[in-house]
C-alpha cells in the first residue's frame, strides 16, 4: 500500500492464518501482472478461479499483506459507519482509496431506471485534477452504459484491469466527453470492479493513475472487488432500510393499511436477503421474515413475542440495548451493532444488525415501532 499511515489500527496476528502462499515463501509467485502495455484482450480479470481475499493476498509479502489486510479492515469499518447516506459513504470511500491507493478514485451508480449511470462521488489528491474534472462533469448528467470501459464493467458485471495504456488508446476507449480530461491528464494504468452483491450490479469502483502515476496490480483490483461489494451490502441496506421505513409509517401493523401498501410491504419483507424484525417500543418481536427465520432457527411462530434480545447473547446485551434506546430515544436515526445471535440449537451467529424507527402518521414526530436489518457477518469475522 502506497502512503498509508497504519497507526491508528492493529491487525491481529490471526489474519495471517489464511492458507495463501506468499512470495517470500515457499512455492509463492513473484507478480508478473503489472507489465505495462497490456493488449486489450488481456484486461478481463480471471476471478472465477480464485476468492478475491486470496488474490488481495497472494503475491504479497507477509509485511504488504498485512497492511493490506489493515486497509481493508478499516475501510469496512468506514463504509458502514457511513452507509445511512449513500452519497457522504461514496464520498468518503473515494477520498480513501484515492489517498492509500494512489490516483483518481470515481464511484458511479446505475439510475434508478438502469439505463444510465451517474458520477456519485470522486476525489484526486491534485486540486488541477479534480478541478478539471469537475468542469466535465457540469456538462454530463448520465451516461449511456454503452459508452466508456466502466460501461463495459457495468453491463458484464465482471472487474477490469489494464496495467498499463497510453494517453491515445484512454482517449479512444473514454465516455466522448472525457477524451479531452483524458488527453490533459495522461493515463498511466486503470483498474475498474463493479458495485455488486446479492441484487446484481448497482455501479462500479475506478481508479485512474494519470501521468507519472503507479501501475495497478492484481491485487489493487482484488481489493477493489473486495471494497466494490461491501460498498454494494451497505447501498442494499440502505435502500432497504428507507423502503421498510416508507412503507411501515404507511402501512402500521398487520391488517392495517391499504391494499397497496400491504403489497409493496410484503413484497420488499419477504423478499429480502436480510433478515427483517419488527419489534414494538420496548422490543418485543411483532414480524420477522423467513431470512432471520432461517438465520435464527426458530419458526414465526416461535418469534412473536419474544423479545429481541433473547436471541443476543448475553455478553452483547447491553450493547444491543443501547443501541436500540439511542434509535428509540430520537438521539439517532439509525444505530447499528455487531454482535453474536444464539441459533436455537445453541451455535452462535455473528451479525450486523441495524436498527431504524418508524415515525407516527399523526405528525408529533414520536415512534410507532422500530426495525431491525440483520446481517449475518459470521464469514466476515472467521476471515479477519
């Protein structure tokens, strides 16, 4: 990692647990992807061979494995501190990868139709860079995702890394109302992945060296994919969280709304990867859906009425409430808490749960009951 200051985080000596060869030992590779000048045929990333962790990893010493692993923790941990507003996270994790990583960082989203993708948040370390760049920008609003390599990474949905180019093959290949920006800045080398997770590609990651810059390897791209979905699990939860929201305020409790309502509802509920409880003011378990049904092991049944933190363990309890007081109490939006679920069966599920209340509809601002989006993060933690 290039320019990173590692005093603010300690990576746990159990990290390195994973079985990925170095190459500083034995039967590891020396990197042999980052030759520039790359033919076009070669830019398509080869991922269905090996896990993203493994290839972040693998090629790296120990010591760059480290803080690669260092920069990944922190920056999941940035993501979700900011994913209750999906265009401040964008923000911050553009400025992140741009500041460690090296070049210009560019988030794109898909509008809400498909049919374009917008800039939703960009950063450059050079003010004349991001100056220029903003210029383009006021004249663009969408983008075709036929036009440019990110459309090509949006409509495939596979990453993108071209190690090396020249400033006439970036300017060929751009979106037409960057080819000037690309003929100012020169291209040195670009790595592009797709926002991706369990609803399909939402957007794409792209950094841009320009003139002088560094070359991108296999393992910026495979961080990238990395960063690319977490930043995808965080826009899902946050779509979901505000849809939930809408629809609860509308709808009250079961039996209580409008038919279409109920049938927006019931279709986001029932749907969702995410485990979903609805729990009145003092937490007490109203509506759960089959994903925390099977996350848990109980049936609905079971859950009605239990009180949520039946299910936490007791060493995350008081954590768990806390959270959940500072969402009822108004001093927050959202609250979200990592911590251990008890399955029926007595094993232990690590989740990411967050919690978000639903206003009154008689307009005094107070609560009418309080969600709950659960993630189940148990592979997350066996990892790192």
């Amino acid at each position: 990692i290039r320019n990173c200051d590692w005093s603010s985080d300690v990576c746990s000596s159990d990290l390195m647990t994973e079985e990925i060869r170095f190459k500083d030992e034995p039967g590891g590779k020396q990197n042999t992807e980052d030759t520039p000048g790359a033919g076009k045929s070669g830019r398509r990333s080869e991922h269905s061979q090996r896990k993203p962790r493994e290839l972040m990893l693998a090629e790296l010493s120990r010591e760059e494995a480290v803080r690669r692993l260092q920069l990944f923790h922190r920056l999941t941990r940035l993501i979700n501190d900011g994913s209750h507003n999906v265009e401040r996270m964008a923000q911050a994790v553009a400025r992140f990868l741009s500041k460690q990583i090296g070049g210009m960082a560019v988030i794109m989203l898909f509008t809400p139709d498909k049919e374009n993708y917008r800039v939703e948040a960009y950063y450059d370390p050079d003010p004349a860079v991001r100056a220029s760049f903003e210029k383009v920008l006021q004249d663009v609003n969408h983008i075709p995702p036929s036009q440019g390599w990110a459309g090509e990474v949006l409509r495939t949905g596979e990453p993108m890394l071209v190690p090396g180019i020249s400033t006439q093959e970036a300017q060929r290949e751009a979106v037409p109302s960057f080819v000037e920006f690309a003929g100012n800045i020169g291209i040195e080398s670009l790595v592009i992945v797709p926002i991706k997770a369990h609803s399909g590609t939402l957007g794409a990651i792209s950094l841009t060296s320009h003139r002088g810059g560094v070359h991108y390897t296999k393992a910026d791209e495979a961080l990238l994919v990395e960063v690319g979905y977490r930043v995808a699990i965080a826009i899902e939860n946050f779509t979901l969280i505000e849809s939930l929201r809408n629809e609860v305020a509308v709808r009250g409790f079961a039996g209580e709304a409008l038919a279409a309502s109920e049938e927006r509802f019931l279709s986001v509920f029932h749907s969702a990867y995410f485990g979903i409880k609805v729990m009145d003011l003092v937490g007490t378990l109203l509506e759960t859906n089959e994903a925390f049904q099977a996350m848990s092991g109980y049936t609905e049944q079971e859950l009605i009425a239990m009180q949520f933190y039946d299910l936490v363990h007791p060493e995350d309890v008081p954590h768990a409430l806390k959270c959940f007081e500072a969402v009822k109490l108004g001093r927050q939006p959202y609250a979200r808490n990592e911590h251990r679920l008890v399955h029926r069966d007595g094993s232990v599920v690590w989740v990411r749960t967050t919690f978000a209340g639903v206003k009154k509809r008689d307009g005094s601002g107070g609560l009418s009951s309080i969600f709950g989006i659960v993630e189940n993060i148990s592979e997350q933690r066996q990892a790192g």
